[in-house]
C-alpha cells in the first residue's frame, strides 16, 4: 500500500496512529519522521510569486 495513502488515512482519522505503523512497517520514531516528511511535502513547492511586483 502506498505510504501517503496510509498517512492520509491517519490524518483523516480512519485508522489510528498505532495502525498507521504497524501497516507501514515502521516504529514510532520513524513514523513521526515519515509524517513530518508527508506534511513537509504537501507544503512544497511554494506558492510562485510573479516577478517585479
């Protein structure tokens, strides 16, 4: 399953945190890195501003 699906479905509330782990195959530590990587990605790329103004 993909992993931003699994974050997705986390942060919608459908599956718990512990869930959300377990399906990724990841502990604590590294599921709270992969969901501030998720976050950081949908963040990015920043909003374009137009030149001169």
């Amino acid at each position: 399953m993909d992993k931003s699906k699994v974050i997705a479905a986390y942060r919608r509330g459908f599956i718990t945190v512990r869930e959300c782990g377990q399906i990724l195959g990841v502990e604590e530590m590294q599921l709270k890195r992969l969901l501030q990587q998720e976050e950081n990605k949908q963040s990015y790329p920043p909003q374009s501003q137009p030149i001169g103004s």
